[in-house]
C-alpha cells in the first residue's frame, strides 16, 4: 500500500503522524509531505521517511492584505501537490494537521484517493473543518471533538503519542540529582514562556521555602534569567527524554498541548494545567477544560500563576484529592492509538 501522510508546524502534529507511520507494515511506502521552513523539514528525514517540503504558509489572522500571498502560494502549492500524488500514485492519505494539510487533502479528494484525518485538539482545527465532509474516516483523540463533525464516520482512538510516551524509560529523582521528596515539574512547552519565566523568577523565593523539590524547563530563551543556585531547584534548559521525567515526577505544571495531555493520561500524571491564551481558537483552554470539568486535572489561567505556590500546597496535601484526579485520569487514556488508525484505515 502507498501512503501519503501530511502534517506540520508543530510537534503536536508532526509526532502523531510519526507514531501513525510507525505503526504500519514495513512493505507499505509511506511519502510524508511537510512544509518547506517548519520543524518537520528537519524532524521526518531524520527517521528515515521520504519527505517533500511545500512552499506554503498559513493564514495571516493579524493583516488580512498579507493573505493575498497566502492564496498564492496555496493554489500554486495544490497543483504542484496534485502532481505528486499522481506520480507517486498514492492509495491512501493522511492528514494530522497544520496548514500544510489542506492542498494535500483537498488534492487527493479531487483524485477520488481516500483520505483520513486525525485531530489531536478537544476543537477541530481549521484545515481539518475544511476537509472532513470527503473523509473516509475521521480519527479523534477527545470525545469532545465528535460534536464538530458533520461527517458520521468518526472514531475515538485517543492520540498515538500516548502509547510511546508509556514505552520510554524512566528516569528516576536520582538520576535527576534530587533526593525522595515529592518532585514537581514545570515546563512551558518545548521553548518556554516569557510571561511565566519572568513569574517563576519571582516564585522561586517562594520555592525554596517549600518541601519540595523543583525541576524547571526553561527553554533556551530563558534560562539566564534564573539563578538556579537553590538546593531544591533545578533549572535546566532542555530535557531529552520528558517523558522519562514525567514517570517520577508527583506533580507537573505545564501547557495543555494535545501531545501533553495524551502523555499525561497515559502515565497517570498529577497536573496543574496553564494553557497558551497565545494559541489559535484558544484550543489549549478548551483541551484543559476537557480535563479539568472530568477532574481529572488543576485548571490555573496564567493570569492567575502567580499563586501557583498555594495550589502546590492544597493539591500536593490532599492525599484523596490525588486519587479522584488520577482515577478520572484513565478514562481519557486509549490504548494502542495508532495501531487502531492503522486498522481503521486499512479496513
């Protein structure tokens, strides 16, 4: 079978197509197309996967005027698309979302190629709405997103990064040079938030205070803005391997990312949720709420972090509240999520 799939911009698409990729019989040729500037570039041929970047860019939300050169390059994008789908002669496509997917999935609809799509995000993105009727099948990872689609062949599979995350080792409080006292994680995504760096700066008065140990990712861009001489608190730029972190840690405070939470349900993490209000359609707000309104997560707005000390505290001390929060956990977490696309899709 050949396979074309699509996705890009983010990890939060890009790795869920990776995971889909994974899960299919080595004799299927897969050719992923990614956009020409964005990670993916990067990311998928260094797995070893036929990669085409586009020349396309997404919707300019802020100066209308600029989308004249967005329509451009799409339309210029569609046909040069179109062209290689023919001549790879693709069987079936894959969307997982970014605007890299649009000219891909419309392409193979217009060739009459089945095509499927993913939705990581609690709400259905912009290119996936704009697709979804043709869809032979459409894959979500929260029930929430159901309501969304007018198409009726839709299946929860949950998101294929939760099973790898349960994969990776873990890398234990010591490994971390932290001794057994309940560890808390804080990360702002994979490059770190100015708003909060310059609020935990502040905190870790207030931290080192606690009986807790702390490990904060800064991203690169912010790590100098800490002293990071606290014997309960680390901070380091970048972490490897999260998901090894996350297996030890007692509490994680962090974005509401779909790749997050998928990661957080599979491993039964305790989590302060403070989502991006920075996102598109404020997704990251409605995945938190999703969590939290099953209380099965803290819902804290970022303008509201500054008593993140106090919401560690009451959590951290409410053994029962603990139990309820990772009990609710289970229900959001659904095993063997790519290899069940991979079955939807070759039925």
């Amino acid at each position: 079978m050949k396979v074309i799939v699509s996705a890009g911009g983010t990890g939060g698409h890009i790795y869920p197509a990776l995971s889909i990729i994974s899960s299919m019989n080595e004799k299927d040729e897969i050719l992923y197309i990614g956009t020409s500037n964005r990670m993916e570039k990067d990311i998928v041929p260094s797995k070893n996967i036929k990669f085409i970047g586009i020349d396309i860019e997404g919707l300019n939300r802020k100066n209308i005027f600029k989308n004249i050169v967005v329509l451009y390059k799409y339309i210029k994008a569609y046909f040069k698309i179109k062209k290689i789908i023919k001549d790879f002669k693709a069987d079936k496509v894959i969307g997982c979302g970014g605007y890299i997917t649009l000219p891909v999935l419309k392409a193979a609809q217009s060739l009459k190629i089945d095509t499927y799509i993913h939705e990581q995000n609690s709400i259905v993105g912009l290119s996936n709405r704009l697709v979804e009727k043709k869809c032979k099948k459409i894959f979500i990872s929260f029930e929430d997103s159901r309501k969304y689609f007018k198409n009726n062949n839709v299946f929860l599979t949950g998101n294929p990064c939760s099973e790898n995350a349960r994969n990776i080792k873990s890398i234990s409080k010591k490994e971390l040079g932290f001794d057994e006292k309940e560890l808390i994680l804080i990360v702002m995504g994979s490059l770190g938030s100015d708003t909060i760096s310059d609020k935990l700066v502040q905190l870790t008065e207030k931290f080192k205070n606690m009986p807790y140990n702390f490990l904060i990712i800064s991203g690169k861009n912010y790590i100098n803005k800490f002293q990071n001489n606290y014997k309960n608190i680390k901070v380091l730029e970048y972490i490897d391997n999260l998901a090894g972190v996350m297996k030890s840690v007692d509490l994680m405070i962090t974005r509401s990312g779909a790749t997050t939470l998928s990661e957080i349900s599979s491993l039964d993490v305790l989590s302060i949720l403070v989502p991006s209000p920075y996102v598109t359609n404020n997704h990251q707000e409605k995945n938190a709420l999703t969590f939290a309104n099953s209380d099965a997560a803290i819902l804290l707005k970022e303008n509201e972090f500054e008593k993140v000390d106090i919401v560690i505290d009451e959590i951290l001390k409410n053994k029962e509240k603990i139990k309820e929060i990772k009990k609710n956990l289970t229900k959001f977490y659904i095993a063997n999520s790519s290899q069940n696309i991979v079955k939807l899709i070759k039925e």
